[in-house]
C-alpha cells in the first residue's frame, strides 16, 4: 500500500484539517496503532473513506499522532495529492 503520512505531537482538542484532491481513505492514529498499521495488523483509527475535502478531525487525546492519506495499492496507485493543516492546538 503506498500512502501519505504526516507526523504531529499534539494535545487533546487540536484541530487537523486534510485537503485531498480526490476521494481517499483518510486516517488519524496515534502512536501506536500507526506501527501496527505499518506492520499490517488490526488497528484503530479516526476518518476512513471520505469523498468530501476537506476533513477535519479534533485529536482526541494528547500525543503523537498520525495522519495518513492512502494512495491505493502497488499495482493501482491513485494520483492523489494531499496537504495537513494544523488549524488549532499545540
């Protein structure tokens, strides 16, 4: 899976809002769901499929988190393009 990925350290309440240029798998995981996403296991998450850009996601607790834009598969790719705003917090 190819996708884009941003690292903050945040606190509870921030506000992120993604721009994408067309429909993606949007994804917000603290820490350690991110390793485990990056290990292909069971993993929580904020977002998922979204058509409408952009999104805006309040961090539910304070932290490391991550955002992460998939770009489809190795074989398909999606030609997406994608910015992160930190919009409140820190």
């Amino acid at each position: 899976m190819k996708y884009l990925h941003q690292f903050f350290k945040l606190k509870k309440g921030a506000l992120l809002k993604v721009h994408f240029s067309q429909p993606a798998k949007v994804l917000l995981l603290n820490d350690y769901n991110y390793k485990k996403y990056t290990a292909h296991v069971t993993y929580t998450y904020y977002g998922g499929e979204l058509a409408e850009s952009p999104y805006l996601f309040e961090v539910p607790a304070t932290g490391q988190w991550h955002v992460v834009v998939e770009k489809g598969g190795y074989f398909n790719p999606k030609n997406i393009v994608a910015s992160i705003d930190l919009v409140t917090g820190n």
